[in-house]
C-alpha cells in the first residue's frame, strides 16, 4: 500500500519554478529520506503535500495523515508541522 503519493507535482511562484513535474511513492512500514540540496524544493515539496501550499500542477496526497477525501485536516497536526517549516500558523 503507498501512504504517499506525489504525481507530477509543480510548484511556481511567479516565473520560479520551486518544484517541476516531481513524481515519487513512499511505500507503507519504509524509511525514506527526502534528499535534496539548498533549494531544490524539499520544503515546497512538503508544504504541498501538508496543504501548507497550493500546488501549480499535479498532485500530492498522504492516505493515511492527510486523506485527501476525509476534509479536514487536524488544526494541531498542521500547527507542529508548520513550526518544523517555521511557518507561522493562526
């Protein structure tokens, strides 16, 4: 069973392309590290996936934390996660 999945996800702001056309599966009882360098889109990637962010193209889900079919997602769940992001959340 995949818990994460992200499909042709996109990402701009303005002419800046933070995240373009990733794809990846993150397979359920797997240790999976996000590798990337200063700017490559790691944060972005995440704030999508958390629905921190908006994604310019394709999608992003997490079945089992952040069912995209279950509507709300839990305000202290996003609160922790926007800390770690330092985003600040009302």
């Amino acid at each position: 069973m995949t818990n994460i999945q992200v499909e042709h996800l996109t990402k701009r702001f303005g002419p800046l392309a933070a995240v373009d056309d990733l794809s990846f599966a993150v397979q359920e009882g797997r240790v999976t590290g996000f590798l990337g360098a200063n700017g490559s889109g790691k944060t972005t990637t995440l704030r999508v996936l958390l629905g921190l962010s908006e994604a310019t193209a394709g999608t992003a889900t997490d079945e089992h934390v952040f069912p995209a079919t279950a509507g709300a997602i839990e305000l202290d769940v996003l609160r922790e996660a926007a800390a770690d992001l330092d985003v600040t959340f009302a």
